[in-house]
C-alpha cells in the first residue's frame, strides 16, 4: 500500500519498495499499524485510510459547506443548514475537533463530513470543525493553540461584524483571516 508522506521535509514516498521496517527514512520507531508511521530520521507516514472530501455537498443535502484558511497551519470547514437562510434565524454554533488521538484525522475526512453535515441539519446548528495541527510533527499543544485561535477568532468575527447573523451572511466573501 502507498503511503504520504506529511513531513515538510519529505517528499511523499511509497513503501511497497521496503520492507514494513526498514525504507529509505532508516527504521520505523514508532508505529500504530495501519494509520501511522515515524521513522528515525523524523518523517512522518500516514496511509490514506479514509477518502478525503471537498466542502461541496450535493444539493439534497439542505447545508452549506466551505473551508476557511485562517492561518497557514489552521483550516476551518463552516457547515450552515438550509434552516439558517433567513435573516431572522439565529442558530447557535457548535465548534467540533475530529477524533485522532491528535495524530490522524482531518476536516476533508468524508466520515467526519458526512457525520457533520447531518449533524447540522438535524440539530439546526452551525457547524465548525477545526482541523488543528497533528502530532508528532507539531507537539501539544499545538493543536490545543489551534483550537483555542479558532474560538479567538469566531468570537472576533461575532462582534466585528454585529452579531451572528450578520457573520453567518459575510462568510462566503471571507477567503482568509482578517
């Protein structure tokens, strides 16, 4: 099976070349079969065990999905029901963070897609699923520092903007921080 290579120093790398132990990282040191890989040298190989999904969702699915980049090393993936069209609604917001032992996982995941786009609709809420840094690369607490810079940064957005639903209608033109 190919695996990738998440290291910034690595390129993406295939294992089948090697044996389970041994490729050209030097020796595996740390191993959770199947989802993660260290080796010696520090890079870092995650099998893509679970598809990745873009934010579009198809049309029956009565949400909004769309990612936002706050930061080179944080991403947000906003999910907003159909219930939320009106001006007059106001939902609340629930801030999720994917499961992972902060080693694996991503907003992308299809799994965690799916579950939070029913999930926003089922419940009527907001949705907001951060995708935090991962270990080993990034230490706790890095992904701690994420999650704690994106509710920051949501109540920034809430009173920069007058309040949710005024947010909630500014969202599709906000590519990036501000």
């Amino acid at each position: 099976m190919a695996t990738i290579s998440f290291s910034h120093n690595h390129q993406p790398s295939d294992n089948r070349r090697g044996g389970s132990h041994h490729h050209r990282h030097g020796p595996v040191v740390e191993e959770i079969e199947g989802l993660i890989k260290v080796f010696n040298d520090g890079c870092v190989e995650r099998p893509p065990i679970v598809p990745t999904v873009s934010p579009t969702l198809h049309p029956s699915a009565k949400a909004t999905a769309f990612d936002i980049k706050l930061s080179n090393d944080t991403l947000i993936r906003v999910y907003i029901p159909e219930a939320a069209a009106s001006p007059s609604v106001t939902l609340p917001l629930l801030v999720y963070f994917h499961g992972g032992g902060f080693c694996v996982g991503s907003t992308a995941w299809s799994c965690y897609h799916d579950f939070l786009t029913s999930l926003a609709v089922k419940t009527r809420c907001v949705v907001v699923s951060v995708n935090y840094r991962l270990a080993p690369e990034h230490r706790l607490p890095a992904a701690y520092d994420d999650g704690v810079n994106v509710v920051s940064w949501l109540v920034k957005q809430h009173i920069s903007h007058g309040g949710y639903s005024s947010w909630r209608r500014s969202q599709h033109s906000l590519p990036s921080r501000r």
